[in-house]
C-alpha cells in the first residue's frame, strides 16, 4: 500500500523521536536551557508553569499543553513568580540524572522530547514551520493527543521493564499527533512541504507522485486526478507548497535520489533511472543544482550528520 503524503514526507526526512528526560519542581523556581541544537518538543504531565523563549512573549502552560520548539533559541521555564533561574547544564550535571528536580516540591511534572533528524531533513523541516509551536490541552481534537501524554507520564512515573522502548514509541506517536494538529490549524502553517502533505485536496495527486516519481507525469494529468482544471490545479498547489507542481516532483525525486545514495549499494545510473531520469549527466545536473555537490560526492549514511552540531550533553529535556 502506498503510504499518504505526510507519511512518506516525514519519512523521507527521516524524522525519529525520542523520550529525552524532564524535571520535577514545586514554589518558586525557573531554569534556564541553552540555545537547543535539534527540534524539541515538551508537554506537561501534571501542574503549570511558564514558559519563555528567547525573543518571544512567555506563555503559560497548564497540565496536558504542548510546545513544539524548531527555533535555535534558549528559554526558560520556571514558577508563575518569577525568580532567577539556574543553569541547565550546570543543574543536570549536579544531579547525574534525566530527570532532576528544582524548587522545593513536586506540583510540576515536565518531560521533553526530541526529534532526530539527518541535516538534510533537518533543513527541510525547519524551513517549514514556525520558531515554535504551542498547543493547549483544551482545544478541540485533542484527545488521541492527551492520552499519549497520559501514557508517557506513566510510563516515566512507573519506569517498569521496557520503559525505555515504550516512551520512544510514545514520543513517535506524540510527535505525529502533534504534527496533524498544527498541520489542521488555518493560516498557522506556511507554504512549503509540509502543509501540502496534509492539504486534502493535494492529497490523492501527493500520493501518485510520491508513490511513482519515475512516472512522467504531466500537469493536465495530475490536474485530472485532483479533480480541477489545469489553471485551478497548479494555482492551488503553488499557493500550499510554495512551489508548481512540476518543480515539486523534480525535488522530490532528487531528494530520494539522495536518500539511496547515502547507502552506497546503488550505482548513480541505476538511481537516476529509478527516480525518472534517462540520462545520468542530466540527472548529475539537476542534483549539483539543487544540492549543490555532484551525485558520487553525496554522504554516506555514516556522515550524513557530521556538520549537525550535537545536543549539549547531559541535559534531559
């Protein structure tokens, strides 16, 4: 079965979540965390706290709301009554554990999560959202959402045998429902990648691209399948993706291409066949201009993060 758009768009960026750690707090406190290297996103298990990112006005979380953090920004999360906050770093290096505690109770129960992305991914995903999402526990929609955060509580709480594998999933699923909530909040998401993939009048036409990029696909034929006019078709689909229809399947083919020359078992012929080029040097051509390096220099699955700065050690959320 050929997967959905956003199934087979989130997978080629190769995004992987992951349970990162947390912290337990009560009166008066705040920490500070450095600028985060990777995509974040937090929720909280029980309690409320501030929250403030760098550049931005706080906002103030209840139990069950969730941020999404893409920005390359520090902040700090603290009590309702602000305080000086203490260093992250400095605070989990103390306490050698994923999950510490400030303050001087337990009301506050926060947990964060991570999201794993290659660089390539990594730049087309951050190019597609905002600096930072924020989705409360109260909106509408929400409860396949809530629950998973009800079952990661759990699961920290409990840390019975397989936690560790059980709170990856659950970050995973975390991670999904929050990418379909945003993704279904009007005029929030900007034109790009990721809103077309959710975009339901796209939808059937996404699937025949992603599912036969070889396929050479024309506009009134793909118009025909989203049930417009060619005019109409390649409006909307400019409009949501920020790109024509034809230049997006030119990048997704490409991006394949990428993703399989990572792997170095394929030769550049056979992958340029595969992803509907007939010539090698017209694919070469296509693929410098687009990522600027040549096919036979692209990294192998063992470099493909190496200029990815790594997260700062020891910090669990």
């Amino acid at each position: 079965m050929t997967d959905d758009a956003l199934s087979s768009t989130l997978k080629l960026i190769d995004a992987r979540a992951a349970y990162a750690g947390g912290l337990v707090a009560g009166g008066t406190w705040a920490i500070r965390f450095p600028p985060p290297r990777v995509v974040k996103f937090f929720t909280i298990g029980r309690g409320s706290c501030r929250f403030a990112v760098d550049g931005a006005e706080p906002i103030h979380l209840e139990a069950g709301d969730v941020v999404l953090l893409a920005a390359q920004a520090g902040f700090v999360i603290g009590s309702a009554v602000p305080c000086d906050p203490v260093d992250a770093v400095a605070l989990y290096a103390d306490q050698g554990t994923e999950m510490v505690s400030a303050g001087g109770g337990d009301e506050v129960l926060f947990l964060g999560c991570h999201l794993d992305l290659d660089d390539t991914g990594r730049r087309l995903f951050l190019n597609n959202l905002p600096p930072f999402v924020h989705l409360s526990a109260g909106e509408a929609g929400t409860g396949q959402l809530q629950w998973l955060i009800r079952e990661l509580v759990d699961e920290v709480i409990a840390n019975r045998t397989g936690a560790g594998m059980a709170r990856t999933n659950l970050a995973q699923l975390m991670f999904l429902q929050i990418m379909r909530r945003f993704l279904g909040r009007e005029g929030d998401v900007p034109a790009g990648w990721i809103r077309a993939a959710c975009d339901p009048r796209l939808a059937s036409v996404l699937r025949l691209m992603h599912g036969d990029p070889a396929r050479n696909w024309t506009l009134p034929e793909l118009a025909r399948h989203a049930g417009m006019s060619r005019t109409a078709f390649a409006t909307c689909f400019r409009s949501v993706s920020g790109v024509p229809p034809m230049a997006y399947l030119a990048q997704w083919r490409l991006r394949q291409a990428e993703r399989r020359l990572r792997d170095r078992s394929e030769s550049v012929a056979s992958i340029a066949r595969s992803v509907g080029y007939e010539s090698v040097a017209a694919f070469s051509t296509a693929f410098k201009r687009l990522f600027g390096y040549p096919p036979r220099h692209a990294p192998g699955n063992a470099t493909a993060n190496a200029d990815l700065p790594l997260e700062q050690p020891g910090i669990g959320v």
